[in-house]
C-alpha cells in the first residue's frame, strides 16, 4: 500500500468516525428526552393516582355506609340463588311487569300495523 491510498483509507476512517460521533450525540439527545418524557409522565400518574385516593376513600366512608339499608333492615330475604324476596311487594313486582310487559306488547303492536309513509 502507498502512501496515497493510506491517507484515502485515513480519511475515510475520519469521515466515518465523524458521523458515528454524530450519531452518538443525537442518540444522547433522544436519551434526555425520553428520560424528561418518562418523568413527566411519572409525575401525571402520581397525580392521577392521588386524585383517585379521595374519591375512593369517599366512595368507602363507613358515614355513608351506615346511611344505607341492609336488605334485613329493609324486611327482604336473601335467597341462596341471589335472589331477594320480600311477602308483598315480590307479587306486587309481578303484576307490575306484568302491566309493562302488557303495554309494551300494545305498543310494539300498534309500531307494526302502522301504513308505511
């Protein structure tokens, strides 16, 4: 190798480690970025989560939940099945779905034998 194609190798070495720096310090830049990225967002969630805490914690005060009726408080009985019964008002219940149903029926009815326009 003469001493021409040296200093062509040289400089194109130079060249290539010019770029590579380059590359390096733009890579650095994105590194900031993303970690200032991570932080802020960090940050909201820590805010966010802050925010839930009271709303959860007034969702659960044992001041509104003793407010509130117990199903023995209110006379129903709690079926196995997860049903509640209660005397009266269950056959009360039925006849007024049976009512709705009833009224339903005659109006879905009255939909269908309309003329169409």
């Amino acid at each position: 190798m003469g001493k021409g194609e040296l200093r062509a190798q040289i400089e194109k070495l130079e060249q290539v480690n010019t770029k590579l720096r380059a590359k390096n310090r733009e890579a650095g830049r994105e590194a900031k970025l993303s970690a200032n990225r991570i932080a802020e967002l960090g940050k909201q969630v820590a805010q966010l989560e802050r925010r839930l805490k009271p709303k959860a914690a007034r969702v659960e005060s044992p001041e509104k939940l003793s407010k509130t009726k117990t199903s023995k408080q209110r006379g129903l009985k709690v079926v196995p099945g997860g049903g509640v019964l209660s005397g009266a008002s269950n056959a009360e219940n039925t006849s007024l779905d049976r009512d709705a149903k009833t009224a339903g029926e005659a109006e879905a009815a009255s939909y269908t034998n309309r003329p169409r326009t």
